[in-house]
C-alpha cells in the first residue's frame, strides 16, 4: 500500500488518434487501464465542455458536441486526483461525474471545475496531439505507461493523501482519499465521520481497558487518565470543527459567518448553546427524527462535565495544578490550592463516553437533523 505523499503512477496505457481516410479521426485505446473519463473540450481547445465515465465497447457516452475528447485514466487505484475550485485543496476520488462536493470545505461544483492541475496540463497535451493529427493528417499517440517518457506532459501521476474511505451511504460507494482524518463524500456530500470518530473513540476506551489491567504503576496510570481527559475534547473539537464546513456554506449575515467561525470547541457547552439558537442544532441533546429517537444529557451531568472541562484546562495549561481559577470555576469542592489533581479512572472514562455523546449529538444534528426546503 503506498504511502502519504509517494506518488501514484498511472496506470499504463495508450492512446492512438488514428487518421482515417475519409479525413475523420478514430480513437484506439491499448494498454492496462483500470479506468478512464471522457473529457469534451471545445473545438477551439479553449474550454471543458462535459466530463463524463468512458463506456465499454457498444456504449454511447452522452457528451456535448461538437467537440474533442480526451480521455483522462486514473491511477493504479483507479481514482483522479481533484482540486476543488473554492478552497484550491487536492483529494483524490473515484467520483468524477455530474457535480462534485469538495471534501473539506463541503462546497459543491460541477465536476468538471474539480480537474486537477496535472489532468489539465494532460488534457491539453491531449487536444495538441488530437489537433496535429488532425491538420497533418498523420497518426499519433499518447502513451501512459512510462513515466521516463521525455514528453512528461503526456503523463500525470497523483499524490497519494493520508485518510482512504468509501463512502457508506447506500448506493454511493464513492472512495476518497484526503488529507487528514475527516472529509465528505464528493459524491453525496455525507461525511466519513461517523465511523472515523468512533474509531478514535473505541481506540481511547480500550487504552482506557488496556491500562486498566496491565498498568500497575500509579503515576503513569494517573498520566493517562489525564491523557484521556484531554484528547477526548480534542477529538470532539477536530470533528466539529469539520462538521461545521457544512454550516458555513449556508448563505448567513458577515457577522454571524464571523462568530460561527470563532465558535470554539473545546468549551463544547457554550458552543452548543449558540448552535442551539442558530441553527436548532444541539451539543447536549439532538431533537430526533423518524429513524432517531431524541436523546438529552441528564441535568446531574452538566456538573460533572463543567469540573472535567476545567481539569482539561487546568491540566493542558498549569501541569494539573490547582489555582484561583479552577477553585471558582470549577464547582470542585475537593480541591486545594497548589495540590496536583488525579483524574480517577472511572471518571475519565465517564468523561470520554460523555464526549463521544456530544460528537454524536452533533453529527446527527447536522446530518440528519437539516432538512431541505419543501
Ligand atoms: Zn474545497
Ligand atoms: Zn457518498
């Protein structure tokens, strides 16, 4: 399996632009392709016209015409590398057709704005020989296969990202490859995030498990109960800062863009307050739906995650020792000044498991929750 940022090679291949008597050009396409896309561009050579997934032999494509196309093959994973056309950022995706939405910052564009760097510099490349053959009158030929080939234009070759997954909503199927953890499929727009955070959330509980049993050492155990304090809001903080994507596309005033984009996460409640008017979307409760049933964190809780909330604090800014802050915030009444805190073990995983609800909450809030005007 390649790795983050090896370069994936085309798969091989060939293409011959073949003169035909009657002064038309035929296309031939040889060689180990796993997968191409029909490109049409306009006669001039100065525009995209439509991009659409070759079809086998029989099959009609249904492009604009009158036009050239350039056939675009994939990788040797069978995927396109994508820029997408608002935040520029590159991904990777078996998607190529209709309308694309872009992974991370969740805007959606016709598929064809989505053609990356590389694949235009090949498509060009493409309409040249095209436009030689066909005012010489002489065959030529693009071939794939070898990436010493003096002509590099005629090759491209993708970055291979650092998450892979395949979309999970019925019927897609679409697989991506991005940069970071989180993404939305370019396909159907669901993001990747329901079984990506419950990956780290499971990987979190069974430290917590494994600790549990073969960590014996009190010091390091109480070092990775506060381990697990702090990353569980960490984790939240990543997934909703992605989730948000999906916000900020909705059409809103300057000012409320401005303080969406300020919230801050890693104090989940004050967030939540101001999602909850906003957007009806909850932190600590999600409003349910016909598939969902509502769900609501019990009022006995909201003390015990005020005191966490300031132990992370305290434990990411003051090495967990006590202040003048943590005693008048955090409604600890254990506490003393100067003392080091220890996080005790079932609390910490209260604590994680309570995050993860939240994670949750926001997921389904805005996944499931946003509907559509009638
Ligand atoms: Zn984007
Ligand atoms: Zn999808």
């Amino acid at each position: 399996m390649a790795e983050f940022k090896d370069t994936i090679r085309a798969a091989g291949g060939r293409l011959d632009y073949l003169f035909q008597p009657d002064g038309r050009l035929a296309y031939q396409i040889s060689g180990d392709m796993r997968a191409l896309y029909m490109v049409a561009v306009s006669m001039d050579g100065s525009h995209f016209l439509d991009e659409v997934p070759a079809v086998g032999i029989g099959g009609t494509a249904v492009y604009r015409q009158p036009s050239v196309v350039a056939y675009v093959q994939s990788d040797e994973q069978g995927m396109w590398g994508r820029n997408c056309p608002a935040c520029e950022r590159y991904f990777r995706t078996t998607h190529i057709s209709h309308d694309s939405v872009c992974p991370y910052c969740a805007r959606s564009a016709p598929s064809l704005t989505f053609i990356s760097k590389a694949q235009r510099t090949y498509i060009a490349a493409s309409y040249d020989a095209w436009a030689r053959a066909m005012y010489t009158h002489k065959n030529t030929s693009l071939s794939l296969d070898d990436v010493t080939d003096k002509t590099p234009a005629w090759h491209y070759s993708e970055e291979k990202q650092q998450t892979h997954f395949k979309c999970k909503t019925d019927r897609c199927g679409v697989e991506t490859d991005i940069l970071g953890i989180y993404g939305f499929c370019p396909r159907c727009g669901r993001t990747n995030a329901r079984a990506a955070f419950s990956d780290v959330i499971n990987r979190m509980l069974t430290r917590w498990d494994e600790t549990k049993k073969t960590v014996t050492d009190r010091e390091r155990r109480a070092e990775i109960w506060a381990d697990l304090t702090v990353k569980s809001v960490t984790e939240l903080e990543t997934l909703a800062k992605h989730l948000r994507r999906r916000l900020l596309i909705f059409p809103m005033t300057r000012k409320r863009r401005e303080e969406l984009e300020a919230l801050n996460f890693q104090s989940p409640l004050e967030a939540g307050v101001f999602l909850r008017q906003w957007f009806d979307i909850g932190i600590v409760e999600w409003g349910g739906n016909a598939t969902a049933p509502p769900r609501a964190f019990k009022d006995t809780e909201f003390p015990f995650i005020k005191k966490m909330l300031q132990r992370r604090h305290l434990l990411i800014h003051n090495s967990g020792v006590v202040d003048e802050d943590y005693l008048k915030l955090s409604g600890d009444t254990q506490a003393r000044l100067h003392e080091q805190i220890r996080i005790p073990s079932n609390e910490a995983r209260h604590f994680v498991e309570l995050v993860t609800e939240m994670g949750i909450n926001l997921l389904d809030g805005i996944e499931l929750g946003i509907v559509e005007a009638k």
